[in-house]
C-alpha cells in the first residue's frame, strides 16, 4: 500500500508541474529571412514531376514567409 501511495503523490506532483508551466512562445522576428536565399532540396532529377512541382512551389512560397526570401530549388538524385 506504501507503493501505491507513493505512486500517487508521485503522479499528483508531475501533473502540477506540468499543468503549471507557461507556454514558450516563438520571437516575432520579420526581418530574419529578408534579403537571404533559402535551398530547397529535391530528391529527384531535373525535368521530371517533382522537379517541376518544386521550381512552382519555390516561385511563390517566399512571398508566404516573414521577409520574402529567395527560395533556390537545388536537384539531388
């Protein structure tokens, strides 16, 4: 019974501690990627479906993120 008392408190002070921690939050931070180049690797070869899915996801994905970065697709097979 002494086990299963101590199992209990154990429980009830990590369900405190964790229902007391804060949330960390993400910094607010526009200018990060500005005037950057970000690679976008894609496992296939050139002229093929994901080349082509890539070279339009990289056209306007940049203009989605703080910053407007360039976004470079780079072929790897």
């Amino acid at each position: 019974m002494a086990s299963l008392a101590n199992l209990a408190i154990a429980c009830g002070v990590a369900l405190m501690a964790v229902s007391s921690a804060t949330c960390a939050r993400a910094q607010d931070s526009p200018d990060f990627y500005k005037g950057k180049t970000i690679s976008l690797y894609v496992g296939s070869t050139t002229g093929g479906d994901y080349d082509v899915y890539a070279r339009l996801l990289a056209r306007y994905m940049g203009q989605h993120i703080p910053g407007t970065p360039k976004i470079l697709p780079s072929m790897r097979p």
